[in-house]
C-alpha cells in the first residue's frame, strides 16, 4: 500500500516537473531569481528529448510499482502515460524530436514575453 501510493504520488512529483519545464517561465513574472532554476529544468528536458533518456524518477516509479506488487512498464513515463492520450503509436526518436523542439519553442516565446512585458513596466 505505502509503495502504491509513493508511486502514485510520483507521477503527481513528475507531472509537476514537466508543467514547470513546459510553462514555469511564467513564474518569472513573479520571481525573477527562478530563472536558476527554469533554465537548467528546461535543459535537462531537452536533453531527454535528444539524447533518448529516461529522467531518473521513471525507474524509481517502476520500482515502487514493483514493489508494492503492482506490475512495472517499460519505457519512459512520457511514452506511457502521457504520449496514449496524445498519440496511438509508440514513442520514437522522431517525436521525441519534436517534443524537444517544442519544449525549446514554447519556452523561447515565454521567455521573449516576460522580458518584453517587464521592459515595458520599467519604462
């Protein structure tokens, strides 16, 4: 039961992360010292995405899967549980491609927003 809910209560951890990475350029509206920590959470997303990798927390889930008697999964925790809601097929290099050109994409136009929008307030 504890493990379960653990692995539960990582995908909650691991969703959250990918939210930041995707969208927490916005928080810098806010607080502009969270930059040191966007920037580098946007790399490490990027280089999962090129490089093929799996972030570390997939296997830590898989392993409290297994633990509390729940079968594991294979592949990364894009490819099983956010990639069926999008798409039918499997996850591949190609739309890993993508994926991190997107992440790039959306964070440069997030970027380029917040600082056009603060340069404004300050004149």
């Amino acid at each position: 039961m504890f493990f379960a809910l653990a692995a539960d209560l990582l995908i909650i951890v691991h969703l959250g992360f990918i939210g930041f990475v995707m969208l927490g350029g916005f928080m810098l509206l806010k607080w502009r010292w969270l930059i040191f920590v966007h920037l580098p959470a946007v790399l490490w997303g990027v280089l999962l995405e090129f490089q093929g990798w799996i972030c570390p927390l997939t296997p830590l889930e898989q392993a409290l899967r297994r633990m509390s008697g729940q079968q594991g999964y294979t592949g990364g925790f894009i490819q099983h549980y956010i990639l069926p809601v999008i798409y039918p097929p499997a996850l591949n290099e190609d739309i890993q491609l993508i994926l991190g050109i997107l992440l790039i994409l959306i964070n440069v136009i997030i970027y380029l927003w917040v600082f056009l929008r603060s340069a404004g307030k300050s004149h």
